[in-house]
C-alpha cells in the first residue's frame, strides 16, 4: 500500500514587500544537509529539512516533511528547503537547493547551486552574513542578489 502526498499548489501573496527579503546566492558542491549544518553552526540558527519542492509535469507542488515524500519516479525533481523562524525576532531563513541533476529551480538563477532568503529583522547585515559564509571553505562563491529577486522568485522561495 502505498502512502499518497498532499499536494499544496503554490499561491501568490499580495502582501509580501520585496526590498523586506534579502537574496544571497551560493555557489557549493557541498551536500544540502552540510550546508545547512555549516550555516547553522555559524549563525546559531536551527535550519532544518521542512519540506520539499517537486516538478512534475511542469507542475511545482511543495511536499511537507510530515505529508511524506511525493511518489518517486524518474521524471519528478524534489529540490529540497531548509527552513529556521526566530518567532520572538520575527525572522526566517530559507536555505533552497537551486541545482539537481543539472535542472533548476528557478531558472533564472542558474549559476547558484544554492539560495539564501532572509526575511525580517537580522542581528547581522547581509554584508556581515555574506563575509562568514564566504569563510566556508566548501563554498566557492557567495553574492548578495537581492537585486535580482522578483515576485516570481519570491513565490518560488516563500513555502512554508
């Protein structure tokens, strides 16, 4: 018997404000549990696998952790998500794998194996932020690409 995932159909929220989100964008060949880990050791955040996104049929759904994984088949991408909410800040972080397989999550972005989303009020400056992560010896590129972010993009990065 096999367990069937609810799929959660993407939505646009009106409300979000883009110059509140912050993009960094990282170039790694690290293995996305690694990085996370990296990340979180550094910052003392608690980013952990919430969910994944999945293309099928050029259809993206997200998939919770905690609903199962969706079918598995050659043809379905899952590009997993790394989430951390500070509740008494109010701020998450986002950790997106942008590369499986030589396929993209958001195309656009193609040169970063991996995307940042910063959203809230931060103890540290993007700069700040940028410069530790850069110290990682697994990443060979880090760039702040707020600049680039668009409401597509922000409905690509905003699962919860």
């Amino acid at each position: 018997m096999s367990k069937k995932s609810k799929k959660n159909k993407l939505k646009v929220d009106k409300s979000f404000k883009l110059d509140k989100l912050k993009l960094i964008g990282i170039v790694s060949d690290l293995e996305d549990y690694r990085l996370a880990w990296l990340i979180n050791q550094e910052f003392h955040w608690d980013l952990e696998l919430r969910g994944k996104v999945y293309d099928k049929e050029g259809e993206l759904c997200y998939s919770r952790v905690e609903e199962g994984v969706a079918e598995e088949s050659a043809d379905i991408l899952k590009f997993p998500i790394f989430r951390f909410i500070e509740e008494e800040v109010k701020y998450e972080v986002s950790l997106i794998k942008n590369k499986i397989k030589n396929r993209l999550h958001i195309k656009s972005l193609k040169q970063f194996d991996y995307l940042l989303g910063l959203e809230g009020e931060f103890v540290y400056l993007p700069t700040q932020m940028l410069d530790r992560i850069k110290k990682f010896s697994q990443v060979q590129m880090v760039v702040d690409i707020s600049s680039e972010m668009t409401s597509e993009n922000y409905i690509l990065l905003s699962y919860k």
